[in-house]
C-alpha cells in the first residue's frame, strides 16, 4: 500500500514531523505505534507562499466556507 500527497512539515518540540491525514491512517490500518516506510520529496515552495496563503486564507475564509456550504 502506498499513500502519497503533500504534507506540511510541523514542529514537534526539536524534531520536525510530517503527518499522516487521519483518513489515511484509519484506512490502512496505521495506528500509533505503527512501522511504516517513507520516501522524502522536497517540494519547493516559492519565498512567500506561506504567507501570502495565510493572508488569502485569513482574508476570504469566511467567503469560502460560505460557499462550500452551498
């Protein structure tokens, strides 16, 4: 099995982490705990997407979740 998409990578105290969507975790059978293989890909984000995501995100959010709701 196989599982593949784009994560974030988060800060967990000194370490960095990357996340299995919950999703995901519960329809392979991966539990805390788990052994599970990887593969690493950096994407490259352009400087600034970050936060110009965050700005766009802040600004229209409740635009979006309006129309998502529809």
């Amino acid at each position: 099995m196989k599982i593949t998409g784009t994560q974030n990578v988060i800060r967990v105290g000194s370490s960095l982490a990357i996340t299995i969507p919950a999703k995901e975790a519960r329809r392979h059978g991966i539990q805390v705990g788990s052994s599970v293989d990887f593969g690493i890909t950096p994407v490259n984000t352009p400087p600034g997407i970050i936060n110009e995501y965050a700005e766009f995100k802040t600004q229209y959010a409740q635009t979006l979740k309006s129309l998502a709701d529809r």
